[in-house]
C-alpha cells in the first residue's frame, strides 16, 4: 500500500503561497534591479570614456602623426585628473594600423573591430566590452578625428572591466543573502498573521463540533467586524437556524404520526379483546369484524398518506407532460359530486379558461381533489363547493372556495402543517388525519407554484393553486 499523503493545513496553504509570491517579486526586482545597476555602471564607463577620448582629440596629439611618450601621456594626467587613472587609450590611423598609445599598453595592441571601422567612417564613435590578449575584459571607445570632413585617424580609449564586475558581483552575494533572509522572515510573519486570521475559524470549528442534533440552539460566536468570517458566521447560524427548525418540525411529525397511529390501533385491540373475552354469535363476530375493519381501513389510509407525504417532502426527477388543466377540473368535480351529493352539498365549476401546465397529471388532481374533499367535509348540507380555473400574468390559478364553516385568518398557515386540525375541524366528524393540506402544497410546490388560502369565520374559504403555464 502507497503511504497516506496528509492534506496540508490551510495556515500552511497560506504560508507557502505568501512565501512563493514573494520569492517570485523578489526574484524579479533583484533581477531588475541588478540589470539596471549594470546598465548605469556601463553607462558610467562610456561617459568617462567619452570624456577622455575627447580631451585626447582636443589636445592636438591626435591627428599630429607624433608619437606620444611619457610627457605628453603625464600631461593628460594632469588635465583629466583622477579621471585618466585607470585608462589607457591608442591611436590608429584611417587603414588600422596602430599608432602611438599609453605605456599601461605596453606590447599589447587594443583590438578595431569591423562594427568600429563601419561606425569611425561615418563618423559615429563605438562602444563595446573586448577581451584583452591577457583575457582582462575591458570596455572600449573608439572614436573617428576628422579633418576638413576626412578621417586622418581612430582614438581609442579603453578601461578594465574589473571594478565594475567586482561590484555586480558584490551587489549579487549582498542579494543572495537578503532574498533568503526576507524570505524566512516573511514566511515566519506570514504564519504569525495566518494564524492569527484562522483563529477565528478554529473557534468556529470547536463550536460546530459540539453543537448536535440535541443542542441546535447554541450559535457560532461572530465578533461583529462585517467581515467576511462574521459573514460566514452568519450563514452557518442561518443554517443551524433552518436545522433547529427542520428537526423540531421532524419532532413534532414523528409525536404526530405516533398518536394518529396509536388511536386506531388502541380502538382496534380494545374492540377485539372485548369480543374476545366472551363466547359470542356470528352476528356479533361479523359487527366486531366490520368495526375493525374501518379501523383498519383509516390505518391503510394514513399509511398511504404518511408515504405520499415523504415521498413529496424529496426532490424527483418525475417526466412532466403537458397537462390540460380544464378537463381534469371537470373531471374531479364530477368525481367529487358524487360524494357531495350523499352530504347535501353541490359541487360544480362557475369559472374556466384554457390552460395547461407542466407536470404530473395524476399528482395535480390528487392535490385539487384534497381541496375538493376538504370543502365538502367543512360545508354544512344544502352548502356549495365550486372550482374556479383562470389564467393570468402567465399562471395558472384554479380555485376551490366554499361556503363552510371558515376559518380564524391566524390558522391559515398552521393548516398546511401535518397533523393540523382546528377545533372547527374536530367537532366534525370528518375521519381525516390533518395530511390532506400538506400533501396538497408539496405537490404543487415540487411543479414550481404556490398554494395560499383566505377565510372568513362562519363564511367559508378559498383555496387558490398557482401553476406557471407551459
């Protein structure tokens, strides 16, 4: 087995990309640097060496054919000065041929390059860096002296290269020692600042470890900078928030579904065990029978439910067709007129227009028909039910009002919630387990619309699907 690579730390990520980024800028400002340090000491050198070619041309021993000895090389000692020191110069005439030159030259002959003679014959002086025949670098002017517009001859005048090399290289080791130097202190400063910067996420880490699903009402500690690490306290507090909420709501379900299912459980073992208890006819047993089954026939209907619910409660990639929405309103209220006929209460649609959606055809009429359902169970006999379908703005609404007992306008939320009933609710017999709203919101929220409702106590309400138009 290959070894386990250990992810690097963030504060550690970060120290190394500060150091790199910064060993990269050193790098090219040292580079930079050290290039322009070595175009000014060269630009130095040729302005020296101007100077000094020129004094020697302006003395007259150039172009005078005299050979130039001691004397007058002392002379030009005297007039440049500490500027002639370490320079030496050479005169050659209009064919190459070496003339007169300083004693610092003794054998040696400064070389005329082909680049210098095209320049001196147009009258342009050269400079270049040559080798000596000792090896010695050194920087070299060559500079044409003319006479009534004719070259008579060439002065060139050199000077070592050694100086200025000595303090490149100088200037290099004094780099070489501060770029590590800075670099350590910079990644030491670095990790000091990550550190610093990360502590607070280290608190926020300790603080989410602790924090579960028994204790989601503790928060992440922000420091009220509105920075982006009290944003980001912010968003983990939003969704330990939505968490909290999540599993109370789970909680509450759980309790819910526990005592809607212990009811007709309850109700069906007490009425077997007191058929049980004595020796009964066949009349009875078949009573007894029939009783529970209803029992069970409300369990087998709040199972389905409970499953529906669930099942809506995740997101699916269900196929959605296109669903012609006024056949299937006339179809659920002629399936509901049905039952409501047996209530006393008339079912009908008083508003339509031609509209189609997206979506599963069969969940979207399992959802109007819980609302068709619970506005039959809450309307008294000789009461009206009616579906309404309009279209408007680019969505569809189907409408289910009816003249029922109504609601207090707080509750219209807690409807929607499983498990809910109001008081109104329980005073009727009604067999439902508070499922039918629920279920009918998610169905429409998972095809992208919206369920509201409005109601006036003792006058009914209206239940309003918004579904965008395909």
């Amino acid at each position: 087995m290959s070894p386990r690579v250990v992810p690097l730390s963030i504060r550690t990520r970060l120290t190394l990309w500060y150091t790199g980024i910064l060993l990269a800028i050193l790098a090219v400002i040292g580079g930079l640097s050290y290039s322009l340090l070595r175009s000014r000491l060269i630009q130095d050198l040729d302005t020296s060496l101007l100077a000094v070619g020129q004094v020697v041309s302006d003395t007259g021993w150039a172009g005078s054919g005299a050979a130039l000895g001691v004397e007058p090389e002392s002379a030009l000692r005297e007039i440049l000065g500490p500027e002639f020191y370490d320079k030496f110069f050479q005169l050659v005439d209009p064919e190459g041929r070496p003339g007169a030159r300083s004693t610092h030259l003794r054998e040696e002959t400064l070389p005329l390059s082909a680049q210098a003679r095209r320049d001196a014959a147009r009258g342009e002086p050269t400079f270049e860096t040559v080798r000596l025949a000792t090896g010695e670098p050194v920087r070299l002017l060559t500079l044409p002296i003319t006479r009534d517009g004719q070259l008579v001859q060439l002065v060139q005048v050199g000077m070592p290269l050694e100086r200025a090399q000595r303090t490149l290289g100088r200037y290099l080791e004094t780099l070489l020692v501060l770029i590590p130097l800075g670099l350590t202190l910079a990644a030491a400063g670095g990790a000091v600042i990550a550190r610093s910067v990360l502590r607070p996420v280290d608190t926020m880490s300790r603080t989410a470890r602790r924090i579960s699903g028994e204790d989601l009402h503790e928060r992440l500690p922000r420091r009220e900078t509105g920075d982006e690490l009290d944003h980001l306290a912010e968003t983990l507090n939003a969704m330990l928030a939505r968490l909290e909420a999540t599993f109370a709501q789970m909680r509450r379900f759980t309790a819910d579904a526990a005592h809607e299912l212990r009811t007709p459980l309850t109700a069906l073992k007490g009425t077997i065990e007191v058929a049980l208890r004595t020796e009964r006819s066949g009349e009875e047993y078949r009573r007894v029978l029939a009783s529970s089954l209803e029992d069970v026939e409300r369990l087998v209907r709040l199972a389905e439910d409970l499953l529906l619910l669930s099942r809506l409660s995740v997101p699916a990639s269900a196929p959605r067709e296109r669903v012609e929405l006024e056949p299937l309103l006339d179809e659920i209220a002629d399936i509901a007129g049905r039952v409501a006929d047996e209530r006393g209460v008339v079912v009908g649609v008083k508003e339509r227009a031609p509209a189609a959606v997206m979506g599963d055809a069969i969940a979207l009429r399992r959802a109007v028909m819980k609302l068709v359902e619970n506005a039959v169970k809450y309307t008294p006999r000789g009461g009206r039910a009616e579906l309404a379908l309009r279209v408007a703005d680019g969505w569809a609404e189907i409408a289910v009002s009816d003249t029922g007992v109504g609601m207090d306008p707080a509750d219209l939320e807690r409807i929607f919630e499983p498990f809910v009933r109001l008081d109104a609710a329980r005073t009727r017999d009604t067999a439902g387990a508070g499922l039918g709203l629920p279920i009918a919101r998610s169905i429409v929220t998972a095809h992208g619309g919206t369920l509201g409702a409005e109601s006036t106590p003792g006058a009914g309400s209206t239940f309003t699907i918004r579904l965008p138009l395909a």
